[in-house]
C-alpha cells in the first residue's frame, strides 16, 4: 500500500526493455545517437511543432531549472504559485541556476489565478533599477495539489504575462496525467494555450529517469546545450535516455500509463467518500488526493504498513477523531487490490 | 572500430539485469533505498575506510562539479593540469557549482609534478584578499593522456598539498582502469596516498550512468547532500544507480571490465608498433593511446569506418605523410578482430 | 521641500572636513590607513563589543548583501519581512551576494512578530534536503515603514531565531535614527538584545557615502574581507571613508543628525495631524512618515514644488479627493520653514 | 619616499573641493544628479562617441567586473595576460559576476601578442559543447609592468578578436597615463583601434574613488545599471561620483596629472640608471618602474622609509648583492626632491 509518490514505484517493462535493446554495440554519445533525432521528430510531431528544440535530462527539477534559467535574467524574479515545486521542493536549484533570480509567490496554494497573477506583475514596477525585473511565469500542471488547469485557464493566465511581455514556462512532472484528465491534445495544453517552453515528464509515470524539455519557438537551444553541460546534466550515454524517451511516446505508452494512475487515483477517491470522516482538500482530477482523516485512521493505515505524506502534525499526539492531512499518490502500478485494502483499513 | 571514447561502448548484461532485477516494486526514492545501504557497504568495505561517505551521480562531471565545491570556496582556485577534463572538458561547470572559484593551471600537459604545484601553490600569496585563495587540488587518475599516477607520485603530490593545508580531489572517471595499470588496492590508490575525496568512474567502465563520490574522512556527508539535491542531480528513483553501482563492485566486475579495457589497448599499442610512422605521444598505460600517424594513414582508416579522435590540423589538407595525433581509446567491449583490423589497416 | 529620501540632502560639513583633512600626503590603501583602526576601536567601545568585527563599505545594499552572504548558504533561505529593503530595492543583490539563497517572506508588511517569524521558520522543514534550509533572519531597523523595534521586541524575535540555532541581523541604514527614537546605547539595541551583526547606517544620515558593518562574535572578518574585495567593495582610498566614519561617530554628530531629523519629522507629522483627509499609515518613530492625502492635496503640493514618493495609483487620473499614498522622508537638513511651507500647502 | 601604488597619494584639492561644492541643498539620487548629465555629455565629447554609454563606480575592480559580466556569458572564457589585474588582483571579481566564466591566460607576462591571443582562442574549439566558449579579450592600458599598448598594437589585437567575433574590454585604471604616454587621443586608443568598452580610472590619478565604465556601442544600459545595483554598486547620493569625474575631465585635470605622475617616473628611473646593480625588467613607458636592485640597496632604502613592492624573495636572507624585483609607482603627487632623495639611497 504505497502511495508515497509516483517516483517509487517501478519502471515500465517496456521502459527497460528499451534500454536493454538500445545497449547493442557502439553510438555516439552525448546526444547525437540516432534515437535521439526519433525522440526530437515524435516530439515536434505530437507537438505539432515542427519547429521545436527539444531535450532530455533525467530529473525534473534539472528540466524546472535549466529551463528557467534560459528564459530568466539573474536580476529577474520567476512568478509561481506558493506550493510551486520549484519554490518548495527544489532546494533553490532555481536560484542556482538562474544566478541568482528570485521568485515570487502569486497568491495562495498550488495554482495560480489571473487576477493575482496580474498583481503580482504589477507588484514589481517596470524600468525602476531597484527592484527585482519582471522574469517568466512558471506554472505545475498538474499542480502541487494533484488539480489540473483546463485549457481556458492557461490561456487566461498566459494572457497576462503576454500582456507584460513574459515568458511562461509549464513544469510537466505531471503531463501526460494532465492531458488524460484534460482529453486533450499536447498542443492545446502548451503553445496554442500561449506555453512558451515546457517540461514533458517521464520519471512519475512509469519510466527510470528522464524528462523531456521543450521550447515550442526555437532560438535558445544552443544556450540551453551550453547550460545543461555546464550543469553536468548532459548524458555521455545519452542513448539509455532516448531509449526510454522513445518508448514511452511510443503507442501512446505515456498516455496508458497516466490514465492508469489517473484510473487508480479515481478508485480510491471513490473508495474514501464513503470513509467516516474523510475530508477532501481539494478536488482530485488526476492521480494525487489530498484528504484529511482522523488521527486514529492514520494509525490504523500505518500499523497496517501504508506508506504516503502525512501532514499538519505528529502522528503520535492529538486527540484520534482530530484530522491530519495525507497526501495519496496513485502511480501507474498500483494494485487495485491495494487500494481497496487501503479503503477498508480507513473504513475501519 | 570504434575507439572514440569508452562512453560509445555499450553496457554490461549484468548491469542491465540489475536494473531490471531492481525494477521490482515499490521502493523509497531519493537515495533511501535498500540498495544504496549496500552500495556504501561495499565501498567502504573496499576502500578499507568504514567512516568513509559515499554518494551517487550520473555523470562524471557531476562528481567532479560537486565533489569540488565542497572543497573550494568561491575565491579560491583549483590547482589542475592544463589538460585536466575540469578545464578542457566540463563548460566552466567547476567555476559554477564552487559559484566562482578559479582553476589555476599547473606546469605542462596531463599529469601534476611535485615541483609544478608547489611553485603553481606558491604564486598565490597566503593572506593577500586580492589574490585568489588556495584551494584544493585537483588530479585525475588515469590522466586525460591515458597515464596513470604511481602511489609514490601520488604521495608525493599530496605531500605537498598538505604542506600548505589544502585538499586534493582524485577525479577517477577511469579510477578501475588505472587500478588495474598499478595493480593496487582501492586505499592505496587513494587515502593511503593522501587523498582526500575520488569520484569512481562507473559510465566509462561498463555502466550505464553511475559515478560514485567518496569522502574518505566524514564531515561533508549534509552539505553534499544539500549541493546534490540544488544541482538536480538526486535522482528520485535512485534505486537503479545503485543497481548498477553494486553490480559493478560485486564479483570485481570493475577491475575485470577495466582489464578488459587495457589488456586490448596493450593488443592495439603492440599492434601500431609496427605501423611505419606511428610516434607515441605517451607512454599507454591503461586504456588509452595517443599516437602520430601519417595523414595518409588516417586517410585509410577514416574510410574503412574507423571513428576516433583526430587534432593537430584537418584531416583533408597538408601532405600525406605529415602526422597527425590520434586519441584511441579502447572500450572493454571492443573486440579484438576490430582491433587487428584497425593495425592491419594502419599498416597499409 | 524635497522630502523624497535621506539620501538626496546633503553631507554634513564636518564629514566633507574630515573628508579635506584626511587628503593629506600618503597612506596604507585597502583598510590599512590608521583612521581605519580608531574607527574600529570607537566602534567596539561605543557597542561595548571588544571582539567586534568591524568593516566600511560605501553602499548600505553591499552592507547588507555582504554581511548576509557571511551568514546565509546558498541551500538556505534569509527570513525577512516582506517590506524589507534586501526584498524590495535591491534588485537581487542577496540573491545574487549568497549564490542563490532565497528570501522568505514573514507575516505581512515592514515588522516581524516572533509568530510570523516562527511559523514561517517552521515551515521549512529541518532535516529534508528537498526544501530550501533555515537561514538567517533579517530585519531592518528602522523599518521600510518608518517603524521602529523596541528592544524588546528584538528580544523576542531573536529568541526565537536561537531557538532554532538561528543567526539574526540587523540592516541599519537607518541605525541611530532608532536609537534616537528608542533612547537606548548600541549594545542594546544590538548584541544585548540578541542579535549577531548589523550595519551602521552613515549614508542616509549626513555622510558621503559610508556603512559600517559590525560582527559582535569574531571568527568571519577573514571570509568577510575576502567576500568584500571580491564584489569589487574593497576601496583602495579607504581613508575616505573611515573619515566619514570616525568624524560620524565623533562627538555623537550620528545621534545628533538623526535627532534633527527626527525631530522634524515629528513636526511635519504635527503639521500634518490638521490637514483635511490626512490619514497615517503608520506610526511615526522615526524620520519618516506614510500618510494618505487627498489626490488635490498632492496635486497643489506637486505643483508648488514638493517632491517626495507617492503611491497607490496615478496622480493625474481619479477623483479628487481620493486618497493617494505618500512617504515623506526627513533629512537632517530639511529646514523647518520648508516643513511649514509643505503643511501649509497640504492644509490648502 | 612613497612608491607604493598611486592609490596611496592623496587627490587632487580641485576633486575634494568639486565635492564640497557638490555638497549644497538636495540632489536626486541613483545617478539622476544633474552633474551626471554632465559627465555623461563631456565623456562622449571628449571620446568623440556621441552615442557612447557611459557609468561611475567606485572602484577599479567593480568597473572591470561588471564590464566584463556584461561581455561574457557564465560558460565563456575571457581571454586576458597572465598578469592582468583581473586574473590577479581581484579575488576571483570577474568569476563572481559573471557568474562562472573562466579567463584564459594568453603568452606569458603582462602584454598580448596577436599571436598568442589567436593561439588561445583557436584553443577552444569553436562550437563544441563541453568547452569553455570564446569570449571578451581583456586588456589592461596600462599594463601591470608599467607598459603601454600602442595604437598600433591595439588595433592588431581587437583585429584578432573581431576575426572571431569577439568583443574587447580595456582595463584603463591608468588610462590617462597611457594618453600621456601615446600623446593619442581618447578614442584613437579606444574605439577607433577596435576597442568596445572601457574603463576610464580615477582613483589611481588623482581622484577620491571614481571610474567610468563607457561601451562605445549603445545597448548595454539598461543591463550594466541592473547588474550595477545589484551588484551594490549604485551610490545614492552619486553625485559626489559625477562631481570628481567632473573636475576630473575639466581643464584636463587627468592628463596633467597623468603627465606629472609620468615625468616623476622618468625623473626616477633617469636617477636609477645610474644607480649600481640596477637592472630594468621592462621599459618604463608611463609612471612604474620594474628594476632589480641588489639587496643591500633595498635593505639601505627601506630603512630610510622607503615604500614600495618588493618580489622575488625574502629581504631578510641572501646575499648583500643578489638582486630583488622592486615596483616602483609614481603618483602624481611624488615630490621631485623625494624621488632624488630615493635614488641618492640607492645610488648608496
């Protein structure tokens, strides 16, 4: 019963499948293996993109950051929400790679609105010397609290930075369950959404480690080289990358598997509705849910062995009808089984 | 005949059958996996030093980058080779992980000499804030010449480090293959001899992406730690590097690859001993030759589908006995037929 | 009646005297003038620190930037409040002076309370490598707002940095215009009350161009020296500016310059509390006040001449009496008759 | 008898009385002084670049550094003599605000040869992914031993570098000396012989503490300011920077002080050729003198008060007749009867 995060659960057979079948002989190595130039064609086609630079690195706060420093000046500020990623789960690698950039928190929670997004900008006066410069606009999709944007509401927040001349970047760790949740086309969640650069995640959903990055207007891709190999992000055998990359495009594998996250993560909210006291914290729309349980659920969950995030106080104090938070993460290979032992366990 | 780099050779079987065997299940992320506990066994084991601390990146300059910046403050400088990778080959990633420091280039070519670094250590004046600061030293085991440090020269470098207070860093991108040249054990290649912090090179050795860091006196363990996670470098499924870090340790897979590596270059140098006009331009002692051919020479070899590298001037141009340098590096999967074909053509 | 900032009056005559008189024949460069060393021991006697750590800078942002790159890793983050100057006005120099920390916002506004403080602390998790780590706290005395901490409320803030192994300091631009405000000696205001290391303001109070910064506990002046010459604020002349300082401190013209300028605050404040619609924002304390006025007021108020910073919307667009936003700052050479003239006009 | 450094005389009485006469009522800040304007204006006159843009720092190493920032890109190499000020008098300056760019040490010494500055770039091979990539050529005018670039020289370098499209910075912290020495106009040695920023020093000729930076080409501005202040180099009250800079560039104050600085040199080095043992290390071309003398002769001057820079070796051991490297430096302030008083010692 782990349901700690999408990232301990194993890869796809096909994932290390690919990686055995790509490990034959000789290929050039640091990105000019031939499954590369696959990787980049799939990509701009399922992009509709025939423009687009595209990359791999094998984390995602590698992909968040490298991409950002691109579109960031270091005397920049990067907008994002307060639960951002890249403001609470990346130990300032923005900041490194930036140089220095900062980030601006825009309202409140895991996503952001329109409305607080344009004040913000506003926040930081144009053409004065002493403030932090306007900088990108970096948004999770899906967010921090497992919801996802609907293709209106990017377009309604890029509008904003389009009308203050900034770039918007979308950290995608989460981009295949996003457009599973969504029912719609890569293109419309990014560019024709106004997304000028995004991440493309493989890691959470079912491969061993590798992201993609995306800028859908060419033009940065021989800094983003530069920058990547300065970061000691480039692969000399970056063929095991491009291999799994490939696969995971390939006959919609990356949708599968998002949908069967996506498909879990419903069980399970289905399952806890019906749990004495469970108390959703937000809305579930992909593979993560946030609910709050009584403190005596917990400790039920936990002496049965469930793994996942608990928050808003230790475990062993309190009183057992007081609630705590958890975060449920569904990945791609958990039991259906699992789950609904889980869902009786917090039945009780 | 391909001997453009050990990192265009495929993989060991038993490395990828470790990521797959390791692909079972759920697992912690981010380096708390089961397996990590055993890949730090093993290396203390190995390395004759149980308080020694180990940590696992992907790329060698990683290691190197961060390994370093522990060891260096901003305004100090690495002493190095001039041809040392972190100056020729790493795109001024140690001047961005030590966020500035300087590399202060020592003597002449590949390898550091008792009297080059000391004069190099005394040109920075101690206690004068407008000179660059002493720092660590850097060297790299086997050098990028394909040379490899006796213990004594090792000592004798360290002994001078010490002297003057500052740590020395072992880049060990080809720490087996020179193992193997000197037939010692890991502790007197390494803290035996003085040295301070290695990385031990697993990509160019057979793995697919794996370098090990090791601190041989503890201390650094949280602020590596730190440094890693900033850098994007902690892998969230962090299972399948220390797959492929324990296989490559267990049954002496390493030393047996890095045999491999050598016993063929020693094929291929014994081999280009008889070619009319082969110059050596070092003493091959592990896994790598450096070597003059006439132009014609290259000539042939290049259009048999021979992939190497080649500098001093542009293959097309200049008379066709003039010699040009050629790097050769054998891969432990190179196999022999490819190498007697290599000579048998360079023979003419 | 310009009432714009503290920084566009003028020096006193005693600073530019000093200034003449330490133009005489040579002297040691880089800090080792002799008037270095009287500023030193003044300093350490005045703040009753007889270990002090003592350094001069030109600018009260490379005062601040440099004295938090001593305390804050690049993996921390600074805690300050959102109004403060390090996060408002200086266009990321912290950022950019500590390699990449971050600053997080406490509560609200230009003051911490010890609840904010803590909460905020506390929401970076000790211990998880992901998030960025606890760094210093920072806070400005005066405040941005014109506000001013009693020491006793240092106290409490600082309590609860200790509490959680915390260091703190102090932006001091506008150093003794507290210590006038509250009436109490440096010590208290300072180590006594808890924190670690504070700048002296001497710019915004009738100097030149010059900023102590103070380290009550030795062990950082060699990293503080080193950190300064390497951002370019080691002066070469630096006799210029430790006669600034000396003379500053001199027969207490830095108490008796923030008196006056207090003072005339307070008199404009006085004039102020008649004049129709005129709605403060905060307490004055010190030498500046926030206040809300008619826009018609501001409009005459421009037109005659005043000059000073308005907020919260065009002047020229609106209702007239719609209240705009005004900072109006005191210098010690404001002359009263301008004080009246500005209240005069603003009574209409 | 000082030689220290010319930052060890004082300024002129003409610049600390501009700044007295700076000192009167208010003044915008941040460089919006009126007296900046003019600065601005006589700078492009007198460089006769109308569109030229041109900043006041405080010191030499905060002109080169963030120059140099603007020029370079974190993953470059800047291309600079061995004995360049910035390689070896800043701490690692140029490092830190680029944000990691390397510097390339080209030939041997102080000075550039077209050859070896095309050696160096063709050393890093254009286009390649892991090396540093080429960037700004640095020079120094006048250089560390005392030599001067002439037009010539410089118009044979900046052709080398534009070859490769490279951009070149001088670091003219004795720019007015080298004007003196050359007898050339401002932009024959700057612009019209290739050169596409530079610093223009005061500090070492006669001024408080004030450098120009100017860019021949518009477009930097708005980058240098931000870089400027957050780099903490933006005065408030800047106006006492554009008054020295002022009186500076009046009645040519600089190159009558420069001229003086100058002819004391000769004065000097005239003295000293006919002193015993004396052996000349480089040409005197402007006002440093770099002799040998043997160490009685130093051990004679210094205990008469004698100042200056003294290498190779310590005073106290070694034979009475062994020679030791002096930097003699002539301020502009140096009294004729000093320096013969100087060289009677020496003559013993």
């Amino acid at each position: 019963m782990n349901f700690a995060s999408d990232n301990c659960g194993p890869a796809h057979g096909e994932i290390l499948n690919a990686m055995v079948e790509a490990n034959r002989g000789f290929a050039p190595s640091y990105g000019a293996d031939t499954l590369m130039t696959e990787v980049q064609a799939r990509l701009r086609e399922m992009f509709e993109a025939p423009e687009a630079e595209v990359f791999l690195v094998a984390t995602g706060t590698a992909a968040n950051a490298l991409a950002l420093s691109t579109m960031a000046q270091p005397w920049q500020t990067v907008f994002c929400a307060p639960l951002a990623h890249i403001q609470t789960d990346e130990c300032n690698a923005p900041e490194f790679f930036t140089g220095g950039a900062k980030l601006t928190l825009v309202g409140e929670g895991d996503k952001l609105t329109p409305a607080a997004l344009e004040a913000a900008i506003r926040g930081w006066t144009a053409g004065d010397v002493h403030v932090s410069q306007r900088g990108p606009v970096a948004l999770t999709q899906v967010t921090e609290m497992g919801r996802v944007y609907t293709c209106d509401e990017l377009a309604a927040l890029t509008d904003v930075a389009r009308a203050y001349g900034l770039p918007v970047y979308m950290d995608g760790a989460r981009f295949a369950n996003a457009l599973e949740a969504l029912g719609c086309s890569p293109a419309e969640m990014t560019w024709k959404a106004g997304v000028d650069a995004a991440s493309v995640g493989g890691t959470k959903n079912g491969c061993v480690g590798v992201e993609a990055v995306i800028f859908f207007q060419p033009g940065k891709s021989w800094e983003f080289e530069l920058r990547r190999k300065r970061a000691a992000h480039l692969f000399s055998k970056h063929r095991y990358l491009s291999a799994q990359m490939l696969t995971y495009l390939e006959g919609d594998l990356w949708r599968r598997s998002a949908r069967a996250a996506n498909v879990r993560a419903a069980r399970l909210e289905a399952g806890l509705r019906s749990v004495p006291g469970a108390d959703f914290a937000a809305e579930r729309q992909a593979n993560m849910i946030f609910v709050r349980l009584p403190r005596a659920t917990h400790q039920r969950l936990r002496a049965a062995g469930a793994v996942y995030g608990l928050y808003e106080g230790p475990l062993e104090e309190g009183a057992p009808e007081e609630p705590l938070l958890a975060r449920l993460v569904c990945d791609w290979s958990i039991a259906e089984a699992e789950i609904d032992r889980f869902v009786e366990l917090a039945r009780g």
